[in-house]
C-alpha cells in the first residue's frame, strides 16, 4: 500500500472545513468538513502529525478535545480511485481466504479449479499485498469458492439503472 502523508492542512471555522493536500497526489486541495470527524465546535490549531510520519493531522479543539485524521483516510472520503482499490482488494483477499478456509480448500485445489498456479492463489490471497493483483482476478477466485458476488454486482448494477 503506498504512504500516503500530509504536505499541508489548513483549517477555517467560519466554512468548518480543514483544507488538506496529500503528497503524492495532485496539487488538489481536498476539504474535510468537520461533521465528517464528528467535530461540533471550532478549532483552535491544527497540524500534521509526525508521531505518525505525517501520515495524518490532528486538530486541537478550542474545549480541548483533539482528534487524528489519516491522510488515506482524506483521498477514501474524496474517492481516490487507488485508494479504493486498494481497500477493495483488500476486502475481496480477506472475503476469499475465509471463504477458503471455511470450505477447507487447499491453495492447490483452489488453483487447479480456478486455472492458475498455488503461487497465484497465495499471491491474490495476502490481504496486504496489491501489486500484481486485480480485482478481477479476485472476483474469479470468489466465484469459484460459491461466493455469490456476481449475483450480488449484478444485483448492484440493476437497481442503479433502474433509479
């Protein structure tokens, strides 16, 4: 998973907004409300965290109450197309290592059924592990396990068209 950390954060009471830029991205500001931290009153500091390596910022409320937020959790809220993936891969490995092991399938009974090698199937199993990963690979795996997840995106996609 690539570190994503914070360059600058910037806070305005008057909108209840913080205003962050995240390395690694575009020069785009993305603004968090406050509501989104669950923060009701105004803020009296903010900064990035380097406890953490930058990785967030926290926010001094004027009470004093403090809060942290991650900078990959800004791009989720913003809908970073690779953060999201990353996440959905990560929850696909997880969905489909339980699957595994609730059906008591071996990595190599699971290759030879869905036409790849053990290698692959441990591969796309690590829930921590992204590079050379595709959903659609995940998508296969699950399938073959008796997941019902296309039935559920077909689901998906029907009733969005239908709205």
């Amino acid at each position: 998973m690539k570190d994503y950390s914070v360059r600058t954060v910037s806070f305005n009471n008057h909108k209840r907004v913080f205003s962050v830029r995240v390395s690694g991205r575009p020069d785009e500001e993305y603004l968090v409300p406050y509501r989104f931290v669950g923060l009701d009153e105004l803020v009296e500091t903010v900064a990035p965290d380097e406890e953490i390596g930058n990785h967030g910022f926290t926010w001094r409320a004027r009470s004093g109450g403090e809060g942290t937020m991650l900078a990959e959790q800004v791009l989720h809220m913003h809908r970073d197309p690779e953060v999201i993936r990353t996440h959905l891969l990560h929850e696909l490995s997880v969905r489909a290592e339980r699957l595994r092991q609730d059906r008591g399938i071996s990595a190599a009974v699971l290759a030879e059924l869905s036409g790849t090698t053990p290698a692959r199937v441990c591969h796309l199993l690590k829930p921590n592990t992204y590079k050379n990963k595709s959903v659609w690979a995940m998508l296969r795996l699950l399938i073959v396990l008796g997941d019902d997840i296309d039935q559920r995106l077909l689901d998906a996609v029907n009733a969005s068209d239908a709205a």
